[in-house]
C-alpha cells in the first residue's frame, strides 16, 4: 500500500509563514507530495479569511503566532531551526523586521532553503514597498489594458480578469525552484535562498503577449488583427459587438451554438489531420472538397511559392474561406446538443470541448473520477470538492487522491509533528562534503534532456529545464504536422536554449536514431494522452530496457492522477479553459470569450512539469526509484481558479465577477477614470477608515452608494495624484500599464545575462535573432536563488540547425548521416530560413 511516506518530499519540514494564495500554494504542492508543513498565521486570523483557505492548507498542521512577542518568536524561530524549508510572501524586509533573518539562519544552517514570494521584486526600488494585491501586480504588469485581440476591438480597456494568473504561474515556479533546491542539496549539502516574484512570474507566465516580432510576415496576422490596423489607420473607432466579433475568429478557432442552446469551442487551427477530422465528424468535409477547397502540400515555402490559395491547416485563413467553412460549420453544430459533440470530438481525437462554467468543472464526472477534483472533510466545511494535485509521479497517487484536511493545532502539537517525521528520509547534510557558493553552477547542469513535445506546453516543460544547466535536444518529425505560426513562431519562447533535429522515428531506421538518444540522456519528455504511449513505444518497460534509470515526464490535456472518461482526449490550452469555467467568466455564460493571453494555461504547464521532474530527479537521487512524472492543463487550471474552484454544503453561491463588462470584484476593488486616465484600487471595507482619512475621500463610510462616491472622488484628480496618496495610506491601488509601457521602460540589447538585477521586469532584444527579424522577449528571471546559477539561454535554432551534432554525438559517421538526409529519415529543415515568408 502507498503511503504518504512513499511520496517523494517525505521526510522533508516546512514551515509555512505564507499568506494569500501563492506562498501557501506552495506549501500545499509541497504538502500534497509528502511534506510535513506548519502553516503559521497571526493571531487574528488568516490575511485572507476564505474558504480557499481550507484548499490551501490541507495536509498541514495549523497554528497561530503572534511573532511582534518574544514568545511567539523563539517559538516560530525553534520551528525553523528543525526545517529543512521555509516560505514567506509578504512584502521585502517584512519578515526580517519580524525577527526572522533568512540570511543569519543561513549562515548557522546552510542546509536551510528559503522562498520568499513578494508581489514586487525586492530590487525594485520604485514598487517594492507597495501593497501588492492580486489585481495591483496585474494591473501594473500591462494585464488589464490592450488585453487580448477581441477586447481591443470591442474597446474595452482598460478590462478586467479575476483569474489570479500572477499567483498560479508563481505557485508552478515557487514548487519546482524548492524541488529542484532539494534536488541540489542532496549532492552538495548546501540549500539556497529563492526569491520568486509575483509579477515577475506573471510576465514569464504572459510571455506570447508580451513578445514583439518587427516586421513579422502578413501571413501571420489574423483577421482580427488586419481589422485593428485598418480601423486605426481609417481613425474608425473600435466598437465592435461581441457577434460581429464572431466573423473575425478563423471557423476552427471558435465558438458554435449547438442543439440545446450551450456552446462549443472547436479549436483545430494549424494541423491537418484535426481539421480534417472535424469537417469529416460534421459531415462537411466533402462538399467543402468538391467546393475547390484549396490544399496546399507545403506550408513551410513562402507565401508566393504556395502550389494553391491555401489549406485547411492554415493559420489564419483567408477570409473567403474562413466565412465558408464557417457558415457550414455553424449550420451542422445545431444538429447536436454541445454535450455529445464534446463525446465525439473527444473519441474522434479533434480538439474541441463545450463550454461549461466552474460549477459543472467542480461536479463533472471525469474531474472527480481522475483526481483533478478531490474531497476533503474539513474540520469547518464538512465534506469539500476540491482542486486535485499540480503534479503527480505514476504509482505514487494514492495519498493524492485522498488528502488529509488541514489540522488546526496548538504550537505543542506542531512541534510534535516535527519530531515524529522519519529522520530514515532525511539525509545526513554534516556527512556530505559542504562546499563554498560558488554561483556558477545550476542546479541541472550536466542534465540530458531528450524532448518530443509539440505546440507551447510541453515544450516549456523543457525550456524551463535550460536556466538551470540541462541540455536539450528537440527532436521533431522531418515532415511538420503544424503550420508555421504555431509551429514555428510559438517556438521563439519554447525553443531557446534547445539544439533542434529532425529524425523520422515512424521508420526502423528512424528508431536506432531515437533509441541511441533515449540512451543518451537522463530524460525524455512529450506531451500526449496516455493512449498514444504505448503505440509510440514510450511506455515504462521499454524505455527502460533502452536506458535503465532513464527519467520520463507526460504531460496532457485531461490527465489526472487516475483514469477519467475524458482521460484520453486530446486538446490544448483553449479546450480547458472552456470546460472548466474559465471561458464562460471571462466573457459571459451566453457569450462564452477565450482568455485574452495567449498560452494562459500552456506555459503554466510547462512551469509545473519542471516541478514534477524535480520530484522525480529528488526522489531517484535519494532512494534510487525511477518514476514517471505527471501533470496536466486541466491540473494547473485548478491554481488559475483556486479562489473558485470548490464546493460543499452551503457554499455561496458561484457568482464571482464574470463578463466583458466587469471591471472588479465590488466597490472597493475596481478601475475608476481618474482626471487623465484610470486607476485600479484594491481595497476592503476593513480599509474604509485609511480611505476615510484621505483628502478628497472623506465621507466615503457614510455613503449610500461607493460606487458612485468613488466615481465621483477620482474624477477630481490626476491618476498620479491619487496613487501616491492611496500608497501614502497603505491602500493598494495602480495606475494599469500596457506592456508597450513595460517594453519601452525595461528592454536591453541581449547581453548574456539574465535580468535578475533589473527589479520585476527585464526584456532582452535581439537584433539579429535567428529567424531574420529584431525580436523583443521577457527574460526568464522569475527564479532568483542565491547560490545557484541561471542561464540567458540562447534563442531557438532554425529547425533541424543541430541535426548532424546530434546525430554525431550518438555515433553516426558523416557518411550514415547523408544516407539518411538523402533517404529522408533525417533533415536539417523544413525550410531555408525558421520563419518562413
């Protein structure tokens, strides 16, 4: 029987000072895999008193501190003193002021790891010291304003999103910097001290949006985009409704009314054989084919060497085909309910999924079936639904499914659980050799990587791996499945720092290539149902009959730690965000709207793939068990959705902000216009005395009507104005920047470093990047540790750059490699340059 002692963080100790969502996050990932956790809050009470809090707190003993007294002090510092872990998340210097110097119980126990999680990085002299709620870091990192293609156009901007994305990317991020600090400390004896700024991991997690590519090719602009230009270009304003919006979404890219009035979202852009599919299951297909569909057999040749119009497998389409196929498409979706085209898209192996708020997610069948949703019995909440694990190893899901409910304990009782953890799971730091900082190593280097990924989530997984040392080799098919847009431009992000080959591994030949890499290499990576697993031969007994101890990590759509009706259907980022909820808050039950960010739940998976190959590096290094780590979209969708995604007897109602006309969550906590532009403040009705006492506010706790108060007060001054006094009295509350504000502050020329030193924000340009055009990108800066070194990657490799290295460096003569480039097995690209024209 597993136990909760088989989990790979057994025997570790954490002591948990987190408030809010990400530090305890953290902890709770942590929890979740086997650690002992001491969750420590003031006297009052959580920060946050909310039932989300019974979510992150499972598996943790509970207590009340009260550390500006001595008492509560040395109890807090003799905790930590047992701790292999500690996690903070307020404000810069805060827990220092406390009495607790990380750095002072470094030097007495340089076994000790540390996170800290602020809002703003501490190097940030300007924000630093704010008040950084969810929505402040948002609003002041360019996600509020110019948010998304289909905002801009029906102008709305500012806009305004509850997601807290800052906190769920931070959470992935936070859990595998301490995984992989472990992993380190097991070899060295040394931990480290980690910083991971909120904003800093909501710009690495909003990557897409915040790139900038000059000059990039018309071919790549969609109608969406075309229809900004010419409207600015024409000074027409941009009003546009939410159904002529529909027009301008490429018809495998959008939303479908079906029989019984729900919405579908069909999402099979930029691959053939899923676009061919749908029209096939719609019963389309071939009168779209008799119609002159286009099909052009080479997408990677420039647009003016195209043997055709176009393809289905285009992305973006033409618009005369794009309304066709629409039109045909819209007429077939009525024929069936939103419910059974989501079976057969599902069984069918096409992306799609009909749209469901975050109440069905909770109580659907495969949610509660595979893990993603579990029940707890809280101690204050009776029987609760709640989010599932971030991460999972095979065989080792058991305790996952079946958390234990956060224990509310004296300081006694804590101090107990610390000592009954088994001292057998906790290696022996005095007896390791303890070296010096040096800075210079990573915590992965020397760490071989093979990656089979497709699209952005997966290969983030990998990419994220590249910062701390690993070596990747990308291995992609020599004929590409996807159009170059997706195939190619989303590289730019989830490409760097890999060497790039192209091996035909469907032929026999093909497969030597990719059993001499498997052997190569410590991990292998792909993201794909399970169902395919075995077909690929990537299952667990054959990769280890390659490369016994050789690591392997999956990640899919609907995975969970067991098996669901939907475990097997295949999908991307869109799919989950319309059936769990997402779609439909962001624009409206009836008008369900895809997330304004690109990748919103992709590279959060990447993130959280790092974690759980972590947990598999720690736990091979310590006992030698070889395991097969695990995550999932719809398993980071949960931490998009902590503060909603739960439900028991009497719960409130699932009525959180939702809608394109939502700007905030009450009153107190919205965008007001301000005498020259707008402001978000973030307050409660705890603050209304510290907004009372504010020129320009007084009254405000005897109004009848705040909304309007407020309305009224911020009319009255400039936005600067209003922001430095809510500062002034500790009120939270930031002017929403764009990420053209951001880009413009806070870009350099690439300089091989990572911009750590900068504050919250960093990008590089590259002037002559790899695929011809002068590229702006955010630095991968999230993960700050110490001791530990982080690497400016390289940008992405035109495919098949590194195809003969590669093939040399597993025993090919030049000779075998042009046998197999002249027979197609290998090849050193799909084109003559990465992005094509």
């Amino acid at each position: 029987m597993i136990t909760r002692n088989h989990l790979p963080l057994a025997g570790v100790r954490v002591v948990d000072f987190g408030q809010q969502i990400a530090g305890p996050a953290v902890a709770m990932a942590m929890a979740d895999q086997g650690a002992t956790v001491i969750h420590i809050d003031p006297p009052e009470g959580p920060f946050w008193n909310d039932p989300a809090n019974a979510v992150l707190n499972r598996n943790k003993i509970c207590i009340r501190l009260d550390l500006k007294q001595e008492e509560g002090l040395n109890q807090a510092l003799a905790l930590i003193a047992q701790a292999d872990v500690v996690i903070e998340s307020f404000r810069p210097g805060v827990i220092q002021r406390l009495g607790i110097d990380f750095t002072a119980l470094r030097q007495e126990r340089p076994e000790l790891i540390t996170l800290s999680m602020p809002g703003f990085a501490s190097n940030d002299a300007l924000r630093r010291d704010w008040k950084a709620t969810e929505a402040v870091v948002a609003a002041t990192s360019g996600v509020f304003t110019d948010m998304g293609f289909n905002r801009v156009l029906m102008g709305l901007n500012p806009s305004f999103s509850p997601l807290p994305l800052g906190s769920s990317y931070a959470i992935s991020l936070g859990a595998a910097a301490v995984a992989l600090a472990l992993y380190s400390r097991e070899k060295s004896g040394r931990g480290d001290a980690i910083e991971v700024p909120i904003s800093s991991s909501l710009m690495e997690g909003l990557c897409y949006n915040s790139i900038v590519i000059d000059e990039m090719p018309e071919r790549y602009r969609t109608m969406r985009e075309q229809e900004i230009a010419y409207r600015k270009a024409s000074n027409l304003p941009l009003d546009m409704s939410y159904s002529d919006l529909q027009e301008f979404l490429d018809p495998f890219y959008r939303t479908y009314e079906c029989a019984d009035g729900r919405m579908f979202y069909c999402v099979c852009p930029s691959h053939r054989n899923h676009a061919r599919r749908c029209l096939q299951v719609l019963g389309i297909y071939d009168e779209l084919v008799a119609e002159g569909l286009p099909d052009v057999k080479n997408l990677y040749l420039p647009v003016d060497q195209w043997d055709g119009e176009t393809s289905i497998g285009v992305y973006p389409l033409p618009k005369v085909w794009a309304d066709k196929i629409a039109a045909k498409m819209k007429k077939a979706f009525l024929l069936k309910t939103s419910d059974e085209w989501g079976r057969i898209f599902g069984e069918g192996q096409i992306p799609g999924a009909a749209h469901k708020t975050t109440e069905e997610w909770v109580q659907l069948e495969h949610t509660n079936s595979s893990g993603l949703i579990v029940e707890v019995n809280d101690p204050e909440y009776g029987l609760m639904k709640q989010p599932g694990p971030l991460a999972w190893l095979e065989g080792l899901t058991d305790p996952l499914l079946h958390p234990q409910a956060r224990t509310l304990a004296s300081v006694d009782e804590a101090f107990d659980a610390f000592s009954a953890v088994d001292r057998s799971l906790t290696s022996d730091f005095a007896a390791l050799q303890m070296v010096a900082p040096e800075g210079t190593k990573g915590w992965l280097d020397g760490l071989k990587v093979l990656d089979l990924t497709n699209v952005i989530a997966g290969p983030h997984s990998a990419a994220f791996l590249t910062r701390f040392g690993a070596e990747v080799i990308k291995l992609d098919p020599v004929t590409p499945l996807y159009d170059p847009l997706i195939g190619t431009m989303y590289t730019f992000q989830c490409g760097m720092g890999k060497k790039s080959a192209l091996v035909d591994i469907t032929t026999a030949q093909g497969r030597e290539v990719f059993n001499r890499l498997v052997r190569s290499v410590d991990l292998v990576v792909i993201n794909a149902p399970e169902r395919q697993i075995r077909q690929l031969k990537l299952d667990h007994e054959t990769l280890q009959a390659i490369n016994p101890g050789v690591l392997f990590c999956r990640l899919d759509c609907l995975g969970g730690p067991d098996r669901g009706p939907m475990s097997d259907y295949i999908g991307y980022d869109d799919i989950i965000q319309a059936v769990s909820g997402i779609m439909s808050r962001f624009g409206g039950i009836a008008t369900p709207e895809e997330h304004a960010h690109i990748g919103t739940l992709d590279v959060n998976c990447g993130f959280a793939a790092g974690f759980s190959i972590a947990l598999a590096l720690y736990l091979k290094h310590k006992t030698g068990q070889v395991t097969r780590a695990r995550t999932s979209l719809s398993a980071v969708t949960n931490m998009a959705q902590l503060p909603y995604a739960y439900d028991f007897n009497g719960r409130a109602p699932f009525n959180e902000p939702s809608g394109r006309n939502a700007l905030g969550n009450h009153p107190l906590s919205y965008f007001y216009p301000t005498q020259d532009g707008w402001i978000f403040i973030d307050a409660s009705p705890a603050e209304l005395d510290k907004l009372q006492s504010i020129e320009g506010m007084k009254g405000i706790s005897q109004a009848s009507d705040r909304h309007a108060f407020l309305q009224a007060s911020f009319k009255s001054a400039t936005t600067n104005y209003w922001v430095d006094v809510l500062h002034s009295a500790d009120i939270a509350a930031a002017e929403p920047l764009s990420m053209q504000q951001l880009r413009d502050k806070y870009s350099r020329v690439a300089d091989g470093a990572v911009g750590i030193d900068k504050g919250s924000y960093a990008f590089s340009i590259y002037p002559d990047h790899p695929s011809g055009h002068r590229v702006t990108q955010i630095d991968h800066f999230a993960i700050r540790p110490s001791e530990a070194k982080i690497r400016a990657v390289t940008p992405v490799e035109r495919f098949g750059h590194s195809t003969r290295d590669v093939l040399l460096s597993v025993g090919y003569s030049i000779a075998d490699i042009e046998e197999m480039e002249s027979s197609g097995i290998a090849s050193m690209g799909w084109c003559d340059r990465l992005l094509p024209n």
